[in-house]
C-alpha cells in the first residue's frame, strides 16, 4: 500500500514538473486552421503565379500575402491555445518557458526568413519553398523540447518535403501546399483525436 503511494506521489511530482518546464496548452485545432490558411495561400498564390502581372508586382503581393498569412497563422495558434488552457484550468501566460519555446521556435524562422529574401534578391525564386519547409521542420524540431514531443515528426516531414522540393523545383509549390498545408491538417486532426481527447 505504502509502495503504491510513494509511486503516486512521484508520477504527480513528474507531471507537475513536465507541467513547469513545457507548454501543453498547443491545440490541435490550431494546426488544422493553420493547414487550411496555407492551402488557401497556395491557391491565392498560383493564381497570382499564373497571372500575367509584371514579375516585380507578383514579388511585392506574394511577399505581403507572406506576412499576413503568418500574423493570421501565429494569432490563431495563440487564440486556439489560450482557449485550451483556459478550458483546462491552466493560466496562459508568458513565463519563462514559453519565451524559451518561442525563441527556439521563432530563431529558425528568422534564418529562413532571411535566407529566403535573400533568394528572392538574388533572382532564386523556385528554392524558397524548399529552404521554408526546411527551416520551419527544424524549428518545430526545437519546438518539441517545450511542448509535446510528437511534434517533432511534423518537424520531419517538413523536412523531407524540403529535400525533395529542392530536387523537384518545378512542383515547388505542390510540396508547400503539401508541407503547410495537408500535413498540418493531418497531424492536427491526429493531435486532436488521440492526444487532446486522451488527455481531456
């Protein structure tokens, strides 16, 4: 009886610690809306591709469809996770650990962001959907060490469809459709279905 106790109390010390050292409020809603957004982008996008626009003015209306696609993206991860932790009697806030999370997560994205204007400068159009689905599957990568681990297997798969587009740069916007778009529906609605209800 007493073994069982001290069993007990140890596995709710372990979970109150993984409770302070990782951010367990991400929704798998969030992921699906956020799949919907970037396929929605990439429709806009071939559209805007196809279009027989001055090349200049397509570069200027992709990269500002780029920034809102992104605030939109980020605002609903933040809104859908704020709602869950709420849901589950947890405080949302910015602690220490998630500034860690959102470094680690945001620091990738950075590089990549830069590295991508920079192709975009140089003339490079076609290998920067490669070189974002390589840095966002590292940045999720980063992501699993403060939150749930499984999304570093999204994290993969960005990665491979990164190396495969950058050898298949005519279908580059097919694996970014397929990179942001089908996988994040797909592993939210995973997440949402095994993780989120397991745990409710």
């Amino acid at each position: 009886m007493e073994n069982k106790e001290v069993i007990n109390t140890l596995s709710e010390i372990r979970n109150m610690m993984a409770k302070s050292t990782k951010v367990l409020s991400l929704s798998g809603i969030s992921s699906i809306v956020v799949g919907c957004f970037a396929l929605v982008a990439s429709f806009i996008a071939n559209m805007i591709i196809n279009n027989e626009w001055p090349h200049y003015y397509k570069v200027r209306v992709l990269m500002i469809m780029s920034v809102v696609l992104f605030l939109l993206c980020f605002g609903s991860v933040l809104f859908f996770s704020k709602r869950k932790a709420e849901k589950s009697g947890m405080v949302f806030k910015f602690n220490q650990t998630v500034k860690k999370m959102l470094w680690n997560f945001f620091l990738p994205l950075m590089i990549g962001g830069i590295v991508c204007v920079g192709l975009i400068y140089q003339g490079h159009y076609g290998l920067t959907s490669s070189f974002m689905l390589l840095f966002y599957g590292l940045a999720l990568i980063n992501l699993s060490n403060y939150t749930f681990s499984n999304i570093k297997y999204l994290g993969y798969i960005q990665l491979i469809l990164g190396i495969i587009d950058f050898l298949m740069i005519k279908y580059s916007l097919l694996f970014w459709a397929l990179g942001f778009g089908i996988s994040h529906i797909a592993y939210g609605i995973f997440f949402y279905c095994y993780i989120e209800k397991k745990n409710e």
